[in-house]
C-alpha cells in the first residue's frame, strides 16, 4: 500500500496516506473506533486487533492524513469470500474521499488474492452507512440473513 492523493470537500488535493496496520497501531486503533465506527463488535479489544494483525498483516488498512489516523478498513479474505468489516472514517473529515480510497485499497488487495466479489457488513440502522456504501456500489442483499452464536462469554 502506498501513499495516494484524495480530493477533499473542496476539491483541493491533499495527502493521505493508506497502508496496513503494524501491532504498534492497535491502541490508536481501538480508541479510534470508540469515536468513528457505529456500534461495538466482541472483537474490540487489544487482543483481537492483535490477532487480526498477526494472523493477517494486511487486512486491517489505515487512513491518515498528517501523521493522524483518519479512517479504517478491515479487508478480510478466507481463501474463497472477501468480507469488508469496520469502515470508519473520523466524523470530522468525512466525505472527503477517505473511505473511497480504503475501499478501493480493498478491493485492490481482495482481486490481487483472488477474490471475485465483496460484501460489507453493515448496520441495519445505520442510515448513513448505507448511502456511503450505495454510492461506492455496493447494495444490500435482502433475501441474505446474518446468523451468529457467540463462542465465547
């Protein structure tokens, strides 16, 4: 992953730089999402971004824009589906291209592994998620269901 320009509101050019996640960044990550993403996962915690890191260094991508974190993605590839997880972009600066470009960073890393189609998950209340994900082209999948049993208390 590399540096890249992204248009902000205003149409001027500014710097933002995408790249992977290295362990030092998973406090600054987890304080990130308390303020950015909707909602809570079981996995917000030091151990399970830890995990996520380790097990694959390149699935969870970071935004930032002068040194400060400023957007996440997870981009996770099982060997068979590509699920996108945690797109977060600091309130203060959104609209300004940032989750564009994770997204396109990956989608990049899902068709260099192999990957054929994405899906996101993303909250059903979550009004403003959802035109964000319409205008990166993604759409829902109603006929889909999400079933879950925790594994651990």
């Amino acid at each position: 992953m590399s540096t890249r320009g992204a248009r902000d509101g205003i149409g001027a050019m500014s710097d933002l730089r995408i790249r992977a996640a290295v362990p030092g960044d998973r406090d600054t990550v987890l304080a990130f999402w308390r303020t950015a993403a909707e909602g809570t996962s079981i996995s917000d915690d030091p151990d399970g971004v830890e995990r996520l890191i380790v097990r694959d260094p390149e699935a969870l991508i970071l935004a930032e824009r002068d040194g400060e974190l400023v957007g996440t993605v997870v981009a996770g590839f099982d060997g068979w589906r590509c699920h996108l997880y945690r797109l977060a972009v600091d309130p203060a600066r959104r609209r300004q291209g940032i989750g564009s470009a994770l997204l396109a960073a990956a989608e990049e890393r899902f068709v260099r592994l192999g990957g054929r189609r994405a899906d996101a998950m993303v909250l059903q209340r979550n009004e403003t998620a959802h035109h964000a994900w319409r205008a990166a082209g993604y759409a829902p999948q109603e006929h889909w269901r999400r079933w879950v049993r925790p594994l651990v208390e």
